[in-house]
C-alpha cells in the first residue's frame, strides 16, 4: 500500500471512529492529507472495508457511504468527459436557432389515430 494511501486509510478510519461522518470526515482527510482525492479516498474506503478488525457497525457504514459517493463523483466526472469528447461541436449558423428536442426530429405520423 502506498503511503499516501495509507495515511488516507488511517485518517479515514480515525475520522469515522469519532463520529465525523459525510463532508466532516471529507474535509477531515483533505486537511490531513495534501494528495487526498475522490479517487484514493474511495479505494482506501473499499480497502478499510475489507479490515477485519473493524467491526464497529456505525463506522463501517460511514466509511461505505463517504466511499460511494466519491467512488460515484469520480465516475461521474469521467462519464462526462468521455461524453464531451465523444460529441463533435456543431457550428451554428448565424441567425439560426437549433433545437436540442429529440421530438424535433421525429418523423410526423401519415395518418391519424382513429378513435374508438
């Protein structure tokens, strides 16, 4: 285990045990630890998880849940870029307005619905 990740893995585990828990517990770590990011602090939750000494219930939901949502945001923020990246930018053309409703460029149905 890396050190920083370790020093993550030790701050995450004593900010739980004295009832910090969600942003508390985040700022907890961040201020302790320089390199602290949502990834790493996900994987040191997962790893702290697996412990078999902790047993305490409260601190091993807190730990799950802080490592979840950073886990979350992390992919989120990926999910994203990915996105971003994957959508080429149209110019639009001056004067023009363009409408980013799928229903805009539906085809219109050649007849009517009868009624029952």
């Amino acid at each position: 285990m890396g050190d920083t990740k370790k020093k993550i893995y030790e701050y995450l585990i004593e900010g739980a045990t004295s009832g910090l828990s969600d942003e508390a517990l985040y700022t907890y770590i961040v201020g302790r630890v320089s390199k602290a990011n949502s990834k790493r602090i996900a994987r040191a939750g997962f790893l702290a998880l697996s412990d078999p000494t902790l047993t305490d219930r409260n601190v091993l939901n807190t730990i799950y849940a802080l490592a979840i949502k950073h886990r979350l945001a992390d992919s989120s923020a990926e999910e994203a870029e990915e996105t971003a990246e994957e959508r080429p930018r149209k110019p639009k053309a001056s004067g023009a307005k363009a409408s980013n409703s799928k229903a805009a460029s539906l085809p219109l149905p050649d007849k009517k619905p009868k009624k029952s």
